[in-house]
C-alpha cells in the first residue's frame, strides 16, 4: 500500500516538475517573440520618425518656394499697376 502512494506522489512530482519545465518554455517563447516584435516596432519607429523629419524638411523648402513665387507675383502685379516708366497706370480700357 505505501508503496503504491509512494509511485503514485512520484509521478505527481514528476508530472509537476514536467508541467513546469513546459511553462517554463512556453514563456520563454514568448518573452522571445514578444522582444521581436518590441525590436520591430522601435525599428518602425525609427524609420517613421526619419521619414516625418525628411518631409518636414521638404515641406519647409516648398514654403519657402511658395513665399518666394508670392514675392515675384508681388512685384509683377505691382509693375502691371505703375505702367510703362514706373508711372501710374491709367484706367483700364
């Protein structure tokens, strides 16, 4: 009889120390995938925080542009209002 309690309390130990070597590694596995894909995002951050930076840059050089276009335009409307000589146009005909 104590012999069979004995087998019986081994394999519960044994089925134990299984289950928790299998919990072990399952969680080894996925704090593995979840740092891959930790590693992965903060590569993706990486790359969108370039991106935004390079396109404000572009942006900034377009408004510049922009302002520059608006200064010729200025100065074009500007001349069509004075007139030949740098007189004052008279009334449109």
């Amino acid at each position: 009889m104590t012999s069979h309690i004995n087998e019986t309390l081994r394999r519960a130990v044994r089925l134990a120390v299984q289950e928790a070597r299998n919990e072990r590694k399952r969680r080894q596995e996925l704090d593995e995938r979840f740092e891959l894909k930790m590693d992965q995002l903060a590569s993706a951050q990486l790359l969108s925080e370039d991106r935004i930076e390079r396109l404000g840059a572009r942006v900034d050089g377009l408004g510049e542009k922009l302002d520059r276009l608006g200064d010729k335009v200025d100065k074009l409307v500007d001349g069509m209002l004075r007139g030949p000589g740098n007189l004052p146009a008279g009334p449109p005909i």
